[in-house]
C-alpha cells in the first residue's frame, strides 16, 4: 500500500468539534470522522466540489455531546460506518478491531482501540497523522468520569500513541487551546496529561466535572439510530401542513429569549429541558408536530423525547430557524425589533476534556 498521505480537509466549528474529511486522489475515495448531524449539507457540498465519494463514515467513539452525523450521511450517499469493536452502539455497518485496516484507495487508515474516555474509543492513523477523536486534545486529555471512563485505560491508550513516532501530527477531535493540531513530540513535551505517569494521570483525573447538556438524548440518537429523510422537512414544505395550531403543532424547543426575539408565528414555545416533564401537554397539540430550533440540534433531541413515547408523528425542520430565515421566510418578535435569530445567553454545556472547555447545541 502507499505511504503518500491521504488529501486532508479539516472541518471545524469554533472552538468545539472538529470533524475531517480524507480522500485519495487518484481513486476519489473519501472517508470522514466525526461528522455532525447539524453539517451535513455542508459535508455534501464539501463531497461535490472536491468530485470524491464517502466510503466510510467513522465515529471515534460514542459520542455523548453531539448528534453524529454517520446514519444521515450513510442515507444520502451509502457509504459504511465504521466504530471500535467496543461499541454497543446499533448504528455502525461494521466493527472494528484494534489494528484493523481500512483502505481508501491505494490508502490504509489504521483504526486504534484507545480506551479511557469511553470503553469504545478509538484514534485513526493515516501513516503520518492521527486523529484522536476525544483521547487526546493538544495539550490535554479527554474526561474519564462518565460514560465508562478510565484514567488507568487512557494511560495506555496514551502510550499506543506515543508508540506511533515523534514526528506523527496529532488532530484531536476538540480543540479548546486554539490550536489545529500538534506533533506527539510537542505533546511529550507540553502536555501535562500526555507526560504523567500512570498514577499522577490517575489523581489528575480525579475531578469530577459537569455533564454535556442533553446528554441522554444524544447518546438515544447515537446508539440507537438518526432519522430518516421522510422525517426531515426543509422551510418551503411548512405551507403544505396547514395551519399552525389547527392543522398541526410548530414546536419550538428553543430558550424562550431566543424565541422572543425571532420565531415562525404560531410556533408553540416548550424548551428541551421542560419536554420530558410537559410530555401529557405536547401529546395532547395538535399532531403531526414539525419541531424546530435554533440550528435543528435541539428539535432533534425532542424528537428523541418524541421516539421513546412512541409518537412517530414528528418532523424536523432542517437547520432550524437558521435555516427558515436564510430561506427570507417571515417571523414575528416579541422585542420590539426586527425578528432575528439569536444565541441564548442561558446555553450551556459540559466539555469533554480534562479540566474546562465548552460543548454546545445548537
């Protein structure tokens, strides 16, 4: 197999999750890691200016702060998703052994058991860089107080790391230190997690942090399966349910400043966090129940709500009221101004590293 490094696009979103898409060039053959179910137009359109086809969506691990990405894309464009042969997650097409090989191309990805942050993680190795999902940040480590996690066990994950050569660049599945990417050398060096020994790591990760927000529903959706495309509705398709509040409910699971400040009029305002208790509520509105949030993160999840209450009648409006005001559709606001879509000043979330950082919904 060749050595050449694979074509490389990071795709990144601030400060929080980071996503990669690989290819090789001469055959056209792409996988992507990590990808984000809120980004996945933005992943096709990647996929059509650069003329390749997804081979292979993999997860890293079971993610607990994000909605993937894999099942929607795997619906679009067929490709396989791959995770770590310790996943119990229902999703993936195939599950991957430590050391096991996937080809891209004349390209080998090396796919690594490197468990600490949950039971099922896993890095990616493409002969000269390794993508390291939540295990390893630049100048951190990935939490190990929830979800399975052991510091003992990233201890070790850490030396398969190490193990891959100095001069290996290291691509982390968050960044919350402003970096792209680093070399497994400069983290020896500057990294306080990656340098300790087995018990200084252990005492390190001792502390106990707050959870990512939403996460029971996240890991619903990403062990057990996305959403179809009949499920998922685009702006122009409202007008054919009708009126809102007769014909069909507008739920709207965003913080009510965000709502004030910019909504489809009609929308009934019940945020994420009040869904599971105001269940008998929502059941009783008008149905189906088109579900819509700031970016469609949010309306997904209580959809999730939705699933295990066994109301299948639910649609999501894709990208959110991002998506509704891009498409110049009308809104009405509660504040005086001129209707917008904001981010709440009440949004908050756990990180997924050691010691600080922000994960956010949209």
């Amino acid at each position: 197999m060749s050595v050449a490094t694979l074509e490389l696009k990071p795709i990144a979103y601030g400060r929080d999750c980071k996503t990669y898409l690989l290819w090789d060039a001469a055959t056209k053959q792409a996988a992507i890691i990590d990808p984000r179910f809120d980004h996945v137009a933005r992943y096709r359109h990647e996929l059509a200016a650069l003329d390749v086809s997804l081979k292979y969506c993999i997860d890293t691990h079971t993610h607990a702060d994000h909605l993937s990405g894999s099942d929607r894309l795997r619906n679009l464009t067929g490709c396989a998703i791959v995770m770590s042969a310790a996943s119990k997650s229902k999703v993936p097409d195939y599950k991957a052994a430590d050391g096991e090989k996937l080809n891209i191309g004349e390209h080998e990805l090396t796919l690594l058991h490197t468990p600490g942050h949950t039971p099922d993680s896993m890095c990616v190795f493409d002969g000269s860089r390794v993508y390291t999902g939540d295990t390893l940040f630049i100048g951190g480590a990935a939490r190990t107080d929830f979800m399975g996690g052991s510091p003992a066990q990233l201890y070790e994950s850490f030396r398969k790391i190490e193990a891959l050569g100095p001069d290996v660049e290291v691509w982390p599945g968050h960044d919350y230190n402003g970096h792209e990417h680093s070399t497994v050398a400069d983290e020896l060096e500057g990294n306080p997690h990656f340098k300790a020994d087995k018990n200084a790591l252990i005492t390190m990760h001792k502390i106990k942090g707050e959870l990512p927000a939403n996460m029971a529903e996240i890991l619903s959706f990403n062990t057990e399966a996305g959403l179809p495309e009949s499920k998922i509705v685009v702006p122009a398709d409202i007008a054919g349910y009708g009126v809102p509040g007769k014909d069909f409910t507008l739920l709207d699971s965003r913080f009510a400043d965000e709502f004030e400040a910019g909504r489809i009029d009609g929308a009934v305002l019940i945020p994420l966090p009040e869904i599971h208790d105001r269940w008998d509520e929502i059941a009783k509105l008008p149905h189906p129940v088109v579900s819509v949030c700031r970016s469609g993160v949010r309306a997904t999840m209580a959809m999730m709500t939705a699933r295990h209450a066994g109301d299948q009648e639910w649609v999501l409006l894709e990208g959110g009221m991002q998506a509704w005001q891009k498409a110049g559709k009308p809104m009405v606001s509660d504040t005086g101004k001129t209707p917008d879509v904001i981010t709440s000043k009440f949004a908050t979330g756990g990180s997924c590293a050691a010691g600080g950082g922000t994960c956010s919904a949209g």
